[in-house]
C-alpha cells in the first residue's frame, strides 16, 4: 500500500464530508433489501432489451422479440402482474 497525503480521504471522512443526514441520493444511504431486488430485476431487464437491441440490429427479429418478452415477463415480476 502506498501512503499519501490523501489515503485517509472519501467518504467516510468526516473532513470532506458532512453528517449524513438521511438524504437518498448520498452513496452512504442504507440500501433497503426490497429496493435492491428492484435495481437488480431492472438491471435484468435492461440486459435483456441491450441483447434484443443487438439481435434487431443483426437482423435477427425473431430472437429480438423472444428477448423482448423476456424483459417484459422480467418486469411484470416486479410490478406483480401477470
């Protein structure tokens, strides 16, 4: 490890940074396990719809809707439809 003038810096300093105060944009927010599954299912269906998205641009529009319908069926999960 190399030392420096900087290696006590980031965000747990409390020089650089103030009191955490709540706000759910600051990256020390606890994440709750409901709104990790939730980043984690739109991040699947984003996969999804980037593969469909390179199957439609390689002419491959039946793989592309399969792919589609996975990214819907993704989602509907997460809203609780069906």
């Amino acid at each position: 490890m190399i030392a420096n003038k900087f290696a006590n810096l980031g965000p747990g300093d409390s020089a650089t940074w103030p009191v955490f105060a709540g706000h759910p944009n600051d990256p020390r927010a606890p994440i709750e396990a409901d709104e990790d599954t939730a980043l984690e299912t739109i991040d699947y269906a984003i996969e999804w719809l980037q593969m469909a998205k390179v199957a439609t641009i390689n002419g491959a529009a039946t793989k592309a809707k399969q792919l589609i319908d996975d990214a819907r069926e993704t989602l509907a999960e997460l809203v609780g439809a069906e």
